[in-house]
C-alpha cells in the first residue's frame, strides 16, 4: 500500500489517506500473516489510538514530526514502557518494561506508532530465529526457510509489508542476516552512533541497535532520528547527527576495497561469489576504483567473536536469577543455589545455555589467557586493519552470508555450521563500523542475497550514499 514513508506521508498531507487507516491496514496484514509468528504481541488498541491523535493534530495544521504516522515494530529486546519484553526468553516471561528505551523515545517523539513486538532468537542469541519460547519465525518468501536472525520477527514484518520499518539488533551481523535471508535492507550503524539504554544487553561492546526498511531513503531517516547522544548511555556518540535523509549526493565516485580471499572462501555459495565478482566489474565500468586488499584474518573472526561475545554474555546474563522477576521454578527446593539452578535451567533455552557456559569457561583462571586475551589481541589486530584499510578507500564490500536462507532445522543440531554462517557479518562488530545489507541479487533457488557495504566509524552519509547508488542502478538494471 505504502512505497516509502516520503509518499506515505505525502498522502497523509493530501487527505488520500490517514494514521488510523495505515493502522488497520497494517493490523490486517499482521492478521493475515499470523502463521509466520513474526510479532510476539501486537498492540492494537494503543496502535489506533495514537493513529486518531496524529490525525487529529496534523488536521489541525500544527507542525509534525519526522516520523509522523509511519508505522513501526520494535524487536523484543527493545524495552516501551508499559509493554512486556522478554527477549524471546522464558526467564523473563510477563515482564513489563517500566521505562522507554531511547531508540523508541526518539521515535515516539517524532510521531511513529509503535505496532508490536517481533519475535527473536532468545537474548538475540542465534542466527536463524529458531531459538525463541515463542516457536520458529518463517521466511515469508518460503516459508520452509529461516528468516535469519537474531532479528527474525523485525525481519519478516517489513519483508511481509506487516509494517513500514521496524528496530533491531546487531551483535554479529542480526540485523544484516535476516535482510540479506528475507530480500529488504537491513542497517547497523557505527557502535555508539545510537544509544543502547533500554536495549536488553548480549554482549555490550558489540550490540548495537539496527533498523530494516524496504529502501535506503527510509533507513536513512529512521537512523537519522534515532541516532546521537543520551545520558543514559556512556558508551554512545557525541557527535552531532548528520542529515543521512539529504539525498542530494550527487555522482561520487568511490574508492572501494574488497578481500579475495573472502570471495574466494570455500563456505561461499558459488552463485553468489560469481555475483560479487559480477558487481566488482560493473562498479569498475561505472569509474569507481575497486582493487583487492590482503586480509589474512579471515579464519580468526568467528571464534574471536563467540569467545569475546560469549565472554560478555556470561557475565551480562549472571543477573536473571528468577528472584526478582521473571521464571521461578515450581519444584521445592532446599537452598538458594538449588532454587538458582532450576530458574536457570528451566528459564533459559538450550542456546543460551551453551553460550553461558562458553563464556564461562573461557573467563575461567586457566583459560582466559589462552582464550580471552588471544581474541582480544585478534580484535585489536582488526581495529588497525581496517583503520588501515580506510586510510585509501571509502567502503569495503563483502557478500553479506555465505548462503541464501536455509531450511528449518538443518543447522540446529551443529552449532558450529551455525555460527561459521556468520563469518562475514561480525567483521563490522569487532571493529565498531557501520554495515548494510542491500537486496540487489536473486539465486536461482528462488531465494534472495544481498551486498554488504561497510565504511569507517561514523562514516554512514558515504555508507548511505553509496547504498542510494547502488539501489538504483540495481533497479534501473531490473526495471530498464
């Protein structure tokens, strides 16, 4: 119904249409698409609410937000006040938020609705969304594939026109994945470019939140609202925002690297490395400077990853006990540690669990040099790689996963094929870049794939404008 939030808004100006009437449009999609269990909750009622008060205001001729009227969905890792979040997690089942996480204040205060929650892998812990309490999310396009994940739900909501954006997270490529899996554009900006507070914590010096959109012109206002600082956030960016929505870019011509030996990896789909290669020659036609960089680091990224990842998880995740709230087992128990041990058992998945136990052991007092430190040396020999890499190129591009989405089930009971899918995403994670999945390629299975862009720290406007770019020419080559 809506193309972008530029013409939906301009039909809102025009009368052609209303807030309360995207909402039921939407609410009637989430209705048809229930089976695909992309949203853990929808809230309806408070949904047309707000609806009728923007069309209220904006009848009135008072000045609107940014967002105003656009339609929005929020991973369930993301705390609204007053609505349950549980990250997709037992442990933490009927529990309220009591407070707005900045990224929702932000939207809220440039006039968004906030439809729902979406399904996740639990404790965004996983990279198909099968790991949730609340059973597998499907992939829209087939519904026998995962959707990716983390952000599974978030995913399937834009991809099946149930919303106009939605909120993410992106710890090793959960933002990324499941739009390159689902065909839609998914954004992770720079670590600290949007604030964390009231972001449920997986590994906090990876997490960041994430945004999917159908276009690039849309990610690039919703960034451009969420983005900056906030006291409740250390971490995050002082740095003023800039205009990522100014599409006045004109024609750059960029300076662009990529790593051989990453499209020439045995994991890649051949259809997508003959793809890539395809892009790179084209890009080189269009006057861009495309030239091959030496990464010799390839194989380290993924276990430097789940050891620092897991590392942060163990100790983040130490706080849900069951005491307080969320799961408390129903078995009689004889002391403090016994009752700690089945809230936990019983509360958290099998996943989680692993990664708990991960983490632990490599934090341990005989393992944490061997381990621990080891990945954080392999994380500081990335930081200057790519500060290296960026000192003559404007952008890397990288395939986004090694495969276009796979079956349900097929890599549940082999974690470790699992976690090798995320080889190409956590790169832009251990070192802090901004990265975007764009939906330029189909395979022959059916299935789309996307380029992955990334750029250097808090470089987003060339990020955003390369990937206008991009969009476009992929479009017009589609759609001549």
């Amino acid at each position: 119904m809506f193309k972008n939030i530029q013409q939906y808004q301009a039909q809102l100006n025009d009368g052609t249409t209303s807030c309360v009437a995207a909402v039921n449009y939407y609410l009637e999609k989430i209705k048809a698409n229930e089976r695909l269990n992309a949203f853990t909750e929808v809230y309806a009622t408070d949904a047309l609410e707000k609806a009728a008060e923007l069309d209220k205001k904006r009848k009135s001729g008072e000045p609107v937000g940014k967002l105003h009227g656009v339609v929005a969905a929020i991973k369930d890792v993301i705390c609204y006040k007053g609505h349950k979040v549980t990250a997709a997690s037992k442990i933490l089942e009927g529990f309220e938020s009591v407070f707005n996480a900045t990224a929702v204040q932000k939207l809220l205060d440039e006039e968004a609705i906030i439809i729902g929650s979406c399904n996740c892998d639990e404790f965004a812990m996983g990279s198909s969304n099968e790991n949730s309490a609340y059973g597998n999310v499907l992939n829209a396009l087939d519904e026998t594939k995962v959707p990716g994940g983390s952000s599974g739900g978030s995913a399937v909501a834009v991809q099946a026109g149930m919303c106009m954006i939605s909120l993410g997270s992106d710890t090793g490529g959960s933002v990324r994945q499941p739009a390159d899996f689902c065909g839609i554009v998914g954004l992770k900006p720079t670590y600290g470019r949007i604030s964390r507070y009231g972001l449920i914590a997986y590994a906090s010096s990876f997490d960041q939140v994430g945004i999917f959109a159908t276009n690039v012109e849309d990610a690039a206002l919703t960034l451009e609202v969420i983005a900056g600082a906030d006291d409740f956030d250390s971490t995050v960016s002082q740095a003023a925002v800039e205009l990522y929505s100014d599409k006045n870019n004109g024609e750059n011509r960029y300076r662009i690297a990529y790593f051989e030996e990453a499209i020439n990896h045995p994991s890649l789909d051949k259809e997508i490395a003959k793809a890539i290669k395809d892009s790179i020659q084209q890009l080189k036609a269009g006057g861009h400077v495309v030239e091959a960089v030496k990464f010799d680091l390839l194989d380290y990224i993924v276990p430097a990853y789940y050891v620092l990842t897991t590392a942060e998880a163990s100790s983040n995740l130490s706080r849900y006990d069951g005491i307080r709230y969320g799961h408390k087992t129903k078995e009689q128990v004889d002391n403090l540690n016994h009752f700690y041990k089945l809230n936990r058992s019983e509360g958290f998945g099998k996943e989680v669990q692993r990664r708990i136990m991960l983490g632990t052991f490599v934090l341990s007092a005989g393992y944490y040099d061997a381990y621990f430190s080891k990945a954080q040396q392999v994380r500081r020999l990335l930081v200057n790689k790519v500060e290296e890499i960026f000192t003559n190129f404007d952008a890397i591009i990288l395939p986004t996963v090694p495969t276009t989405a796979f079956t349900i089930g097929e890599k549940t009971d082999d974690p470790i094929a699992m976690y090798i899918a995320d080889i190409y995403t956590v790169f832009a994670n251990l070192t802090g870049i901004p990265g975007i999945s764009l939906p330029l390629y189909k395979h022959s299975n059916g299935m789309p794939f996307g380029l992955q862009v990334m750029t250097g720290k808090f470089k987003e406007v060339i990020l955003l404008q390369f990937s206008r770019s991009l969009m476009q020419q992929y479009s017009v080559a589609q759609h001549p």
